[in-house]
C-alpha cells in the first residue's frame, strides 16, 4: 500500500469537504440582506456547518499533513514552503477558534431572543451587523 497517496487523497478530500461549504456563507448572507427574517435559520445553518464540518475536518488535516510530510521523506525543518504553510494554517485555526466560532455563537444568541422583523422595518441591529462585519474582516 502507499501510504503517501493514501495521506494525499484524505488530505485534499478534507480540504474539499470542510473548505467548499465556505464559498457558500457570503450567498446566504445576501440572501439574509433581502430577507431578514430568515436571519436566524441562516445564522444557525452557518454555525453548523461551521462547528460539525469545517472545524472538526479542519483539524483532521494537521493528521493527514503530517502524514504526507513524514512518508514522502521531506525534512520539514529544511523546507520554508512547509513552514510557512504549516505557520498560516496553525493562524487560520486559531482565528477560527478565538474569533470565528464565538463570534458566530454570539450572532446566534442574538437572532435567538431578536424580534421578528417588521415588514419594511430597516436592516439587523447595529450590533448584528458589528459581528457579521468582524466574521466577513476574519473569514
């Protein structure tokens, strides 16, 4: 068996399934724009893709890296690409966990206890739209 592209297929397969969903969030938020009483199913739609998908397969790939990098017999210390890659997703993670999810978790405690929207009443409230800002500035 070659453990090399058996690595590389969970490798891109869990890039492909935790990473495609995010291309998504920006839609559904326009979508939101134009109706905000949907605010709350997208709010929580959001946050489980988020923390059942693309977090948990996200951390699978700190798994399916190591295991590219330890069978194609590369030393890692001497490689600046990897480095540097490992460096930016060990940030994204980071972000994801310190800023992301508990911003996402705040906006769905929010759209929890909000009152539905009147018809022709304006936009979310000042403070919804602080954290929909900081998701789009971190996300």
């Amino acid at each position: 068996m070659n453990w090399f592209l058996l690595w590389l297929f969970l490798h891109i397969l869990a890039a492909v399934i935790a990473f495609g969903p995010i291309f998504v969030f920006p839609i559904i938020g326009t979508l939101v724009a134009q109706s905000p009483q949907n605010m709350r199913f997208a709010v929580e739609l959001n946050h489980r893709i988020e923390s059942r998908l693309v977090l948990p397969l996200a951390l699978t790939m700190l798994v399916s890296g190591s295991g590219l990098i330890w069978t194609s017999g590369i030393n890692f210390f001497q490689t600046a690409f990897l480095i540097v890659g490992v460096a930016l997703y060990l940030l994204a993670l980071a972000i994801a966990f310190a800023v992301l999810l508990p911003t996402t978790q705040r906006l769905l405690q929010i759209s929890e206890h909000a009152p539905a929207p009147t018809p022709g009443g304006g936009g979310p409230p000042p403070q919804v739209m602080a954290l929909v800002r900081r998701n789009q500035m971190f996300g």
